[in-house]
C-alpha cells in the first residue's frame, strides 16, 4: 500500500506541475512546490478516502424476479432514505428499496463543486420548467433548469447544504386548517431527532437542538470576509445575531448552517443508509427504474412494483406496503403510470384507468429571485482559478486539514431573515 501511495504522489505532483506550467507559464518552485507536494499528497489520501466512502455504501443487490417482501420503497432521495432505513430497523421486517441512480461517491460531496452538480447528466435528472411569460423570462426559452438527484441520497446530494426548518407560524397553520399532528410542537421533536448539531453558538439549546442525530449541522469551515461585514452590517442596523432554526426569533441576520460533516457533504444516504448497510434485511438495488406500481384492480390495493434494470423487466411484490417515495415529480408520474390519475389524461396517453384522482394538478414550485450582483475590487472568496494556484494555501488546507477535507461552498454564506 505504501508503495501504490508514493506512485500515486508522484503522478499527481507531475500532473499539477503540468497544469501549473499551463496556467502560469514557468515551472513551480520554492514554497509552490512544497506546498504542490503537500496537496498531491493531500490528493492521494483523499483518494483512498473516497474508496473507503465507496465500501461504506450500501451494495447493489438484483432481488430475483416476483420476489417478496413486506415493504417496498420507490426512490432512495430523503425521504425513501430515512424510511427504508427506520423500517429495516425491525429485524424481521424484510424491506425493498429501489433507486433510479448510481451510487454516491465522495467528490460529489465536496461541496465547492455543487454548482456543476446542477449540470451532470449522470446523476441529475435535469427536468425543465415549460415556457411561461410569469417566470424564467430571462432564461433561454423561458425555461428555468429544475435540477432532481438521480443518485442514492437523491437532491440530498446536489442542494447546497442549508439546513432550514421552517417557520413555526407554518406548521401551526396545517394544524389550524385540519392537518392534526404537524403543528410546531408536534414536529419538532422529529426536528431533533434527526440533528447532530455542532454549532458551539447555540448548542446549549438543548430545548431545540440536539447533538446524537443522524444528521450533521455546522457551519462551513470558512467564513468570508464579506459575510462578517454583513453580519455586522447587520448588527449596526439593529438586527440581532439569531438562530433561524430555533423557533424562536426569526427576524434577523445569521451565519447559515448547513448540512456538513467536517466539511463534507452529509447526504441522506450517508446519514441513514450508510449505518444500515450491513442489514440483511434491507435490500438495495440501484440504477433499477421503476416503470409502475402494480396494483390489484379489484381491491384497489397496491401489491408490488415492475422496475427496469440492465434492460431486464422485474416485478417485485410487497406483503404489507408500497411507499412511493420518488420526488415532486417522479412520484405522480409513477401514479399515473400506473393508472391512477384524471382518467382523460391517463387515456389520452393511453394508461387504463384504475382510479379516477387529479393526481400532480396541485403540484405547486416557489419562484425564487437570484441575489443582487455587486462588483468588488478584490475577491474576498474561493474563485475557481485560485484551484489551480499551489501558493494557495487553502489547497493544502484543502486535503490535509481535518479528517475528511475542509471544502468549503462559494455560493452563500450569511443571509437576512426579514419580516414578512
């Protein structure tokens, strides 16, 4: 192993002096060759990293065909991840769950690369708003890119991390209009639950907050400079400093927390997924695409699903449950596939109706508006070229740092949460 990481070292630091060379025109030297050293090495390890985090995923595993099990769950995103892996909890209840997309893999995890994360056919489906003279005017062809994960943790793997519960005057709203259960005392002890929250500024909070979740919560290893001007920006307006996530105050400026673990990515697949990995009774099959659920028409009950994988036609059978887990638009699009949507529309495209419901007519999406744009006599963050610059010294940083690496996301820092 020691001689495959010096092999790998050496072709790494040759590589970077190449694009060194490229980039800037000379050979590195001195402390730019030390430092190039340092984040080859840095490199290496990530490297081996990475096939570690590879070995943590749960395998691909083909359940033969008109196999059986008690529950079978569509789409391995947030949701699908979290209730596969709570149900498999119950050693004796055998669970299915079926995904789309590939494995996840570390680099996807480093969170400066997210936004090419919205352009990567491998793992996103790319869906496209249609042309609309409401919104997206600006875009070609009046059409926003509506990016969905196609990977084991789903959009979980291509959003940019913020961590954000919602304001509790919501979630008393579904209670007062009928919906028992989901008021703000209802859901945040789930909330809670979930958390492992190491954000030292509020992590006495233990009213709110907890520290032994699945998922991490901490702020980004970086801070700009102009998100503490802008924080304090704030301060001297007469904002308070708050914990957005709190249920408390919500009117003021902050730091954003974010889904992170030592600087890395925490999908739901690695939160949940990971840890259940070595359970015989969950079975995960990958790159599997659902075409329907498989429903008895006289009963009305949903029985199992058929999915596709490698070209081959499986159906797979479900004793107690089929859980449809499959996003926004992936899921009514399995419903009406399946025959259960507006009977006109299901027979126009030629699906047999089974049940008659207005399946994805209150599909519903937030229009958000990009940030201002200000120019700044110099940069004050990460720039894609600085990547490229040995004498960086957040390269080193980069690889070397903590345990796994301390990237950092270029898109947001700070953020106001006004009164509305």
């Amino acid at each position: 192993m020691k001689c495959w990481l010096i092999l790998i070292t050496v072709i790494s630091t040759v590589q970077a002096k190449i694009q060194y060379k490229n980039l800037y025109g000379r050979e590195p030297f001195g402390n730019s060759f030390v430092n190039m050293l340092s984040a080859a090495q840095g490199a290496t390890l990530f490297a081996l990293q990475g096939e570690e985090f590879m070995h943590a995923e749960p395998p691909d595993t083909t359940p033969n065909n008109r196999d059986q099990f008690d529950f079978i769950v569509v789409g391995a995103g947030t949701a699908g991840a979290t209730i596969a892996s709570r149900l498999s909890e119950i050693p004796q209840v055998r669970v299915l769950l079926i995904e789309a997309g590939r494995s996840e893999n570390l680099v996807m995890d480093i969170p400066i690369i997210v936004n090419f994360l919205q352009f990567n056919n491998d793992i996103n489906w790319k869906y496209r708003t249609e042309p609309s003279n409401g919104y997206c005017t600006a875009m070609t062809d009046k059409r926003c890119n509506w990016p969905r994960g196609r990977v084991m943790g789903g959009s979980s793997v291509l959003n940019y991390m913020i961590a954000t519960r919602g304001h509790p005057k919501d979630y008393d709203r579904w209670a007062e209009l009928g919906n028992e259960g989901w008021s703000w005392k209802d859901v945040l002890p789930y909330f809670k639950k979930l958390e492992s929250f190491n954000i030292n500024d509020y992590v006495s909070n233990q009213r709110v907050h907890n520290k032994n979740g699945p998922v991490s919560i901490e702020y980004p290893a970086f801070h700009t400079p102009l998100a503490t001007a802008f924080l304090k920006a704030g301060e001297e307006l007469g904002y308070p400093i708050i914990d957005y996530n709190s249920g408390n105050e919500s009117v003021g400026f902050s730091y954003l927390q974010t889904t992170l673990k030592d600087g890395m990515r925490m999908s739901s697949s690695v939160a949940y997924l990971h840890p259940a990995r070595f359970r015989k009774n969950l079975v995960v099959t990958k790159n599997s695409l659902v075409r329907k659920v498989l429903i008895d028409r006289d009963t009305k009950r949903a029985i199992g699903v058929e999915f596709v994988k490698r070209g081959r036609i499986f159906q797979v059978y479900a004793s107690k449950e089929v859980i449809l887990s499959a996003g926004a638009i992936g899921s009514p699009q399995i419903l009406m596939l399946s025959g259960i949507g507006p009977t006109g529309h299901l027979q126009e495209m030629g699906v047999k109706p089974i049940v008659d419901l207005p399946v994805g007519d209150n599909l519903m999406d937030h229009i958000g508006c990009g940030a201002l744009m200000f120019q700044v006599d110099q940069p004050v963050g990460m720039r894609f070229e600085d990547l490229a610059n040995p004498m960086n010294p957040y390269i080193k940083d980069f690889f070397l740092r903590t345990k796994r690496t301390a990237h950092h996301s270029r898109w947001m820092r700070g953020s106001r949460f006004p009164r509305c």
